[in-house]
C-alpha cells in the first residue's frame, strides 16, 4: 500500500517528530493550483486509535473542504461522504465521527 501512496505522489510523514507539518501543508496549498490529500485521521494503521486532529487544521487553514471516504472492509464498499467545511473543530470531528460510525473497518 506505501508503494501505491509513494507512486500516486504520496509523501510520508515522520509522526515522530514536530516539524510544522500543518503548517508546511497549509502552505503547500496556496502554491498549488490542485492538490489532493489523503490520509487517515488516526495517524495510524491501528484500528481504534484515537483521531488526530491534523487533518481538520490543514483544512481549515488552507480553507478547503474535508472530503470523508470510507471503507467498508465488512461490506467490500468504498463510500464517498458529502465534503465537510472545516468551521470548529470540536463540533466537526463529532459530526465526521458520526458519519464514519456505520462503516466497519479492518478487523486487527
């Protein structure tokens, strides 16, 4: 699967330490006239972390929208959410938590 990211353009990032990726992200954006980014709100591959909040600032700072996509591993399904516009924080990861609680991910 990193291969697959690698390919498409992915870069990883080192969670490991803080070097401003949020803000790197950010402004990333305003340079580019498309830009894509994918990327689990957990920060991990392990189910049942807990959502990392990362995703929702790059957003909300480079003023574009949270396009949520699930995937149901129990049903074999990939689900495209309507987009979310970042507004608070807190009331935004309820409400995205809420629109993933019907999918089941992989069993770990």
């Amino acid at each position: 699967m990193a291969g697959c990211f690698r390919r498409l353009g992915g870069i990883p990032i080192d969670r490991g330490s803080s070097h401003r990726t949020v803000a790197s992200v950010v402004a990333e954006f305003a340079t580019q006239n498309e830009l894509v980014i994918a990327l689990a709100p957990e920060g991990t591959r392990r189910p049942g972390a807990e959502w990392k909040s990362g995703f929702w600032h790059i957003a909300h700072g480079a003023g574009v929208p949270i396009l949520p996509v699930a995937f149901d591993w129990a049903a074999h399904t990939v689900h495209l959410m309507p987009a979310l516009e970042p507004t608070d924080r807190d009331r935004d990861m309820i409400e995205l938590k809420q629109r993933f609680a019907v999918f089941h991910g992989p069993k770990g």
